[in-house]
C-alpha cells in the first residue's frame, strides 16, 4: 500500500521574464507585466508530496522531519528572498517561469530523497495560478 506525505512550504522571491535577444515591445506581448525591468516579487506557495510504502517498523513513508529539513537546506535557503535572474545561477541564462522553477525544486530534492520514493512538486506563483512536475 503506497501513501503520500504532503508538506507545504513557502519562500519570496523576485524575477524577471524576458529573451535578451527578443526586442522590448515582443518581451512585452509574450511576459507582460513579468517583463517589469525592475524585476518584482512573488509569494511562492510550495507543496511537495512523497509517495511510498508505509514502513512497517516506523509506520512512516518519510519522515517528515527530515523532508521538512531538505525542503529548508535545499530550498528556502537557495530561494527565499532572493533575485532568481541574478542571484540563482539555474536561471542566469533560463528563464525563472513557474515551469522551470518547479522543475528546478524537483530535481534538488529528488536527488535528497530515498530513490524508491515517489516525488510531485506543486508551485504557486499566485493563489490562483500554479504548476506542478512528477518528473515525467
Ligand atoms: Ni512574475
């Protein structure tokens, strides 16, 4: 029998969307106001969930302790009040989209956790838009 452990988390983070190479008036129809020069901020929601068997001896898929800790070491400490463009060197030369920060956060704790557990990654950009990666 598998089960999945949720643990939410939260970090703030500022970005800009936008191709160097693509002229400002074409940056400004495909990212709109993501586009802003000045860079602004979002409030990133976090949900990260691990699927596995239920230990018979602990009668824990993960310990959420732990989880809770790499979702810190891992995460918030690379994000949280960050610059993503400038200060995150993944998205130096990628855009910081939802997509490829979810993925990014995917790829960190995948490679933390148990290789028999299952991980889906759901960001929130906004309360209404959000994202999610399996790995697929
Ligand atoms: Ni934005």
């Amino acid at each position: 029998m598998k089960v999945t452990v949720s643990r939410r988390a939260h970090f703030n983070a500022a970005h800009r969307l936008y191709r160097p190479n693509w002229s400002d008036e074409k940056n400004e129809a495909i990212f709109g106001k993501c586009n802003n020069p000045h860079y602004h901020g979002h409030n990133y929601e976090l949900i990260v969930s691990v699927t596995g068997e239920v230990d018979p001896e602990t009668g824990y898929v993960v310990d959420v302790k732990i989880l809770k800790d790499f979702i810190k070491s891992e995460i918030e400490d690379t994000l949280d009040h960050k610059n993503l463009n400038l200060e995150v060197p993944e998205f130096k030369h990628k855009n910081p989209t939802a997509e490829n920060i979810v993925i990014f956060i995917y790829n960190k704790l995948k490679v933390v956790l148990e290789d028999d557990l299952d991980l889906e990654v759901t960001l929130y950009e906004t309360p209404r838009n959000f994202v999610s990666y399996s790995g697929k």
